[in-house]
C-alpha cells in the first residue's frame, strides 16, 4: 500500500491540495489559475490518498460517482455559458448575477469554472478509479 511516510502524510497532503484547488478556482477569472488547474489538483489530492491510503480510501472521499459529476460539471458549465443568452447578451458574457457585500460579485464567468472545475476533477479520477482497478488493487 505505500511507505509509512506516505500513510503518515497523505491525509494531510491530500487536504493541502484540496485547499489549494479551491484556492485556484476562485483566483482562476482574474490571476492564472482557474477551473482546469484546480480540477487537476483536486484529482490529485485524491491520487495522493490512494497511494498512502488505498483505493477504498480515496473512493470514499468521493461520495458521488464521479461520472455522474461529470454530468453535473457539463450542466453548470452549460447554464453558466447560456445565462448571457438569458439575460440579452452575448454567448459566454461575463454577466455578474449576484453581487456578494465585502467579496465581490458572483457571476457566470465563476460558474463556468466551476463547471470545468467538476469536469476535470471527475474525469481524472474516474480515470484513476479504473486504472487502479485494472492493476488489481
């Protein structure tokens, strides 16, 4: 299953990354960064786990399938894409929805990355679920 290091550390690594990711995504539509980036470091934070934990472990850390996150990333990305058709404007407007008092405003350009961000994530631990059952662990 790993060395004793990496069992030691892998729930703290694996919390690390997932901070970092969101930590991403919300810097992503105005620094480098964004919801590919973060995705692939959520991905990662369950990768890390796998490899100290186990696969039962990193599995249940994802509560959903993450096929059907998949879906559910596409839906968010889609209805984030079309709200400025909604609203009058132009296809992928930055179109701000609600205003948030001390933070800024929450508007399309956050959902659609957090609709990439879902579909990254998912798909590259979907793709790490059926590796790792492939190898037989």
């Amino acid at each position: 299953m790993g060395s004793f290091i990496l069992r030691t550390t892998s729930p703290l690594l694996s919390a690390l990354l997932a901070l970092t990711s969101v930590f991403m995504l919300l810097r992503g539509h105005h620094d480098p960064g964004g919801g590919f980036v973060g995705g692939l470091l959520l991905a990662a934070a369950v990768a890390v786990r796998a490899l100290g934990l186990g696969n039962r472990a990193a599995r249940a850390v994802v509560p959903i399938a993450p096929p059907r996150l998949i879906g559910v990333g596409l839906a968010i990305t889609i209805a984030a894409s079309a709200t400025g058709i909604v609203l009058g404007a132009p296809l992928l407007s930055p179109v701000s929805l609600v205003a948030l008092h001390g933070v800024g405003v929450l508007g399309a350009v956050l959902l659609f990355d957090l609709g990439v961000y879902v579909v990254v994530a998912a798909t590259a631990v979907t793709i790490l679920f059926e590796l790792s059952e492939e190898d037989g662990s």
